[in-house]
C-alpha cells in the first residue's frame, strides 16, 4: 500500500468547464489552479463556522488521483469545530428536472479504536447556505467492528450497514495507516411533478467501477423539511467537517449537472 504524502497528513477547486442549454446545465471543478492551504475563499468556495481561524479543509499538490505535482485535491480533516464546506455554483432544479454530483474521493484512517461509528465522508446538498432545515445528507462511517455503513436522507433516512472491511479499506493496526484506493460517490435526485416528492438514489463505486453499496430513495414523505427541499429552485452541494470525524477524506473531480 502506497502511503507517500497522503499518510503524512493523518496522525483548487478550479472551474474548468461550465456547458449550458436550454435543457442541461454542467459544472466541473478540479482542484488544481487552487493555492494551497485553507480552500476558503477560493474561487467562490466557502467554510462556514461559528468561529473564525484554521479550518479542517484544505487544499494539497500531489494529493489528487495521479499523486504528481499539480494535482491537487481538497482535503477534510478532523475539525475542532463543525464546518460546512459550500460549493458557489447552484444549478437549476425545477420540478421534473434531474440533479446529480460525481466526484472521486479516497480516505485514510488509523487504527483508532471506536466506540461508535464515525464519519469519514459526509456530503450535503441543499440550498446556498447547506443550512440544517434545508438540505439532505448522506455519510459514509467507519464501524467498531471494522466494517462500514452508508447512510442519509434523501429525503427518508436509509442505511446499508455491515459492509465488508475491505470493500473501502481495513482498518491498521498499531501505529500504521490504512489509505484506500481511489472511489466513486454518485448522487442523483429528481424532483417530481407532484408536490413534495423525488426518486433519488446514492451509489459508491470501488477503483474498479463495481458497486460497494446502494441506496434507493422512492417514497413520498410529506413534511416541512421535504417541503423546503422541493421548493428550492437551485440546488447546491457541499461536505461537512464534523467534530468525530475519523481521519481524513479527499475529493477531485467534481461535476455537477441538471438535466430535464
């Protein structure tokens, strides 16, 4: 297992292409004409907190896919405080309209030993604040046992639990660093026709482009939150840093569409 810089740091996003039409509109952010260090501020990207100062979320050369200079990724580390990383760009979501967000991600963790299950990833779409009567979430959270769960609403709250150690990555031992390989995260949602209501589905992709979990979200839940969601007529995407959150995760190449 190739540790290098990435094993180091445990213990831009740069718009590259922005297509329109009348039916489809697409973004693209690449992290790599970003300057290094604290991702706020960047290129429209913002870290809300109560506090001001460090945040747990930055950007690092050699951290993206190919592991060269120039290749850069942000990185969510473990944070002091809650964070909430806001992306600028809030594509249409008119009812009958089709949102998604691709992204690579891989993470590293120690061999910390849980009492409870903590998340390594946690994505938020919603509107242009992410704020907590307005949005949904999904997490991907290392177990004590050593398996994983993927879980979030969308708007119901579903979970997979009990995914085989090795299908992300295995836990190390002692002093050691477990890193996985490059992942897929693939959400889309479709915002119905009828009030309040949307499929939407959530799937994580291995470096081989096999499926490690899925989760499917078709009823209709009727309540202010999904009220709120189903009346935003942009809809953006963001992560979280948390306060338990085990290691760190990285993210490249982003797209983010909406389609009728």
């Amino acid at each position: 297992m190739k540790v290098g810089k990435l094993g180091l740091l445990i213990g831009a996003f740069g718009l590259f292409l922005c297509a329109t039409d009348a039916a489809r509109e697409t973004v693209k952010y690449d992290f790599n004409t970003f300057i290094d260090g604290q991702l706020n501020g960047q290129n429209g990207w913002k870290i809300l907190r109560k506090r001001p100062g460090k945040s747990a979320v930055s950007i690092f050369d050699e951290l993206g896919p190919t592991e060269t200079a120039g290749d850069k990724a942000l990185v969510i580390q473990l944070s002091d405080e809650v964070s909430r990383v806001v992306g600028p760009d809030g594509l249409r979501w008119m009812p009958g309209q089709t949102w998604s967000m691709d992204f690579d991600f891989r993470v590293g963790i120690t061999a910390q030993e849980l009492a409870g299950n903590k998340p390594v990833l946690t994505v938020f779409i919603g509107n242009a604040y992410l704020s907590p009567k307005t949005r949904w979430e999904i997490r991907l959270e290392a177990e004590p046992g050593g398996t994983w769960k993927l879980s979030g609403g969308l708007p119901v709250w579903k979970e997979i639990d009990g995914i085989v150690a090795d299908t992300v990555v295995e836990r190390s031992e002692g002093d050691e660093i477990a890193i996985s390989n490059w992942m897929h995260f693939t959400l889309i949602t479709k915002k119905l026709l009828e009030p309040d209501a949307f499929e939407s589905y959530v799937e994580i992709r291995n470096s081989d482009y096999e499926i490690i979990a899925r989760l499917a979200f078709h009823d209709l839940l009727k309540d202010k939150k999904t009220a709120s969601m189903w009346n935003q007529s942009r809809l953006y995407c963001g992560f979280n840093a948390p306060l338990r959150q085990l290691g760190l995760v990285c993210i490249d190449n982003i797209e983010i569409t909406s389609s009728d």
